[in-house]
C-alpha cells in the first residue's frame, strides 16, 4: 500500500487547510489518483489494521439495498450509527422516518434507482413514447397539467437495479463502455443523512485476457478513515462481479476529486508514515459463491445473497491498530 502512504504524504506537502461543514479543518488537494493491480494483491492498508469485517458488512449491506443503521450493524457494520442518530441536521429532517433510518443511501440508488419519464402529450409520437416506456417496465403514475404554460404531460415511474443491469450487460455485451452505476441523486439528497462520497463505478471487460476492470471515482474521501474502508469494498466488490460473470479482476483505478485529511487525523496518518508497510494479501471468495468461469451458470441473485464471511483476507499482516474520530 505504498501508494496509499504516497497520497498522504502528498497532502501533508501540497495540502491547503480548508473549512467545512463539520467544524474540523481538513488539509486538501485537488484531484488524485491510485491503481491497483489485483492480480499482484489486495489494497488493504498493512501500516494499521484493517476493519475489515466492518468494511465488507458495509458493502454487503450496500448490496441489499439497506437504508438502516440497525441492518448495518447486523451485518457487523457500526459505521453508520452516528450519521443515522447522532447528526443534528438529520435528526431535524422531516425526511429521517425513524430511529437507525439513513433514507435512500448508496445502496437504495445502486438497486432502486427512482426513475421517472414525462412524456409531453402535445408532442408527435407522444403515445407511441408512452408504449415504448410501458413496455421496458415503467408504469403509469399520473398526468400533469401545466395550465401556466399550456403543456400537459404524462407521467411514468419504474425503479431501476443499476447494479443488476451492469451484470447483464457485462454477460451479454462485455465490449459495452456504459457499463456502470452510480448514486448521486438531485431531487433525493435533502432526504439522505449523508449525501454519497463515492459516485460513479465503471466495468471495464477485456475480453482477450478474459478480465474485468473498475474505475471508481469519489467526489470527497477522507483519507484517514474512508479510503482505505472503499478501497477495500471497491475491490472487493471487483471481485465478486469477476465471479458472477467469469471474469478475473485486474485494474482498480481509485480516482478522488477533493481528497483530504481531517485536523484530528494527523497524529494517526503521520505515524503510519513512519510504518514500513507488509505485501498485500490476496482476497479469497467463498466456494459457495458460483463462479461463472466453471459452471456457465448467470446467478446474478447472488449479489443479494452473499455474506460477509465469505470475503477473507489471505495472508494479511498489519501493524498495530490505531484510531480517530471519524467526523460528522
């Protein structure tokens, strides 16, 4: 994880102090960048240790689509606790439904995309647009009149698995370059208690050598705390899709638009500067989980289905544990 220690030592050189909505100043840089070769070992951070239980519970749960701290920490994921109860903006939304709710987080958008059509009926073709849309899925919710401007229009709704499109379009179209998902969502982020940091994933299939690439890119990662929690879920998840659609995981490249370190993280990230860090260990899957590649078998149901013990860190050595705050 040498280019992990890099970043931070180019935040502590390049960084500029900045202000931001939860009161802890973070040093910052604009844009930056690692990739991983998988088939040389996991991204896992060796100069602390890993909560990787916690991060694998995490993507789990991103998986089912999960809104609720409560299912979160069931899958042994404690990270969510303080943004679903103890965020003072949150806790005030009328948009929070209960204790533990999140609202319609990562997940909720990678399965559950809310996706609507308004189809202006004074417009050619209007009907045969209307049929179009019933007939990929999307249902009719309502009309809408805008007397103001003299448009009328009617209304269509379905909710699209991103994630699940992906692994269809990676199984029957691997050549394809719109394969991805994301989870930035306008008209939803005043009902999140925390709007997503990690936006938009890309499959990239290279068919001659049979292997499966992702390109993440993160819109603000805390470095201290987050990357190494969604290097590990990206690449963890690299591996999964590999498995379902029989291909082996290659490049992970881990773009990040602001990437800084929180003031209170200093102390922790300076001492793993002067760690050597340990080789990567490799992540094993679970035999349960079918591989593709041998049975010829399309199990997509299996995103639903995975657990996070059957994600394993293989040969992971790590230097002692250390901890901060994480901010809210």
């Amino acid at each position: 994880m040498k280019q992990y220690l890099d970043l931070v030592q180019d935040i502590f050189d390049n960084g500029s102090w900045q202000e931001n909505r939860t009161g802890i100043r973070t040093k910052s840089i604009p844009g930056a960048m690692m990739k991983f070769d998988l088939q040389e070992g996991f991204p896992a951070v060796t100069t602390k240790k890993l909560a990787f239980k916690s991060a694998v519970g995490e993507l789990v749960g991103f998986l089912r689509g999960y809104r609720s701290a409560a299912d979160f920490r069931a899958l042994g994921c404690k990270v969510w606790d303080q943004n679903a109860n103890e965020n003072a903006q949150w806790l005030a939304s009328p948009f929070r439904l209960q204790e533990n709710d999140l609202g319609p987080v990562y997940g909720v958008q990678w399965r559950q995309w809310p996706a609507y059509k308004l189809i202006d009926s004074s417009l050619p073709k209007s009907e045969d647009q209307i049929q179009d849309a019933l007939a990929r899925g999307y249902r009719q919710i309502g009309n809408i009149e805008d007397r103001e401007n003299g448009t009328s229009g009617t209304l269509l709704y379905k909710a699209i698995d991103q994630l699940r499109q992906c692994l269809d379009t990676i199984t029957k179209d691997p050549g394809n370059r719109r394969i991805l998902f994301h989870g930035w969502n306008w008209a939803q982020l005043e009902e999140m208690a925390l709007p997503p940091c990690h936006l938009l994933y890309q499959f990239l299939v290279n068919r001659s050598k049979r292997e499966i690439n992702l390109c993440l890119y993160i819109r603000s990662n805390d470095v201290g705390l987050g990357t190494p929690f969604n290097l590990t879920e990206g690449a963890a998840l690299l591996h999964l899709i590999g498995r379902l659609t029989g291909y082996t995981p290659r490049w992970f490249t881990y773009f990040i638009g602001d990437a800084h370190i929180y003031e209170n993280h200093v102390d922790m990230l300076q001492e793993q500067l002067k760690r050597e860090p340990f080789p990567a260990p490799r992540l094993i899957l679970s035999d349960r989980i079918p591989d593709y590649a041998v049975t010829g078998n399309y199990e997509p149901e299996w995103l639903e289905k995975v657990e996070p013990g059957d994600f394993t860190l293989e040969g992971y050595q790590h230097h002692a544990p250390l901890t901060a705050p994480m901010a809210v």
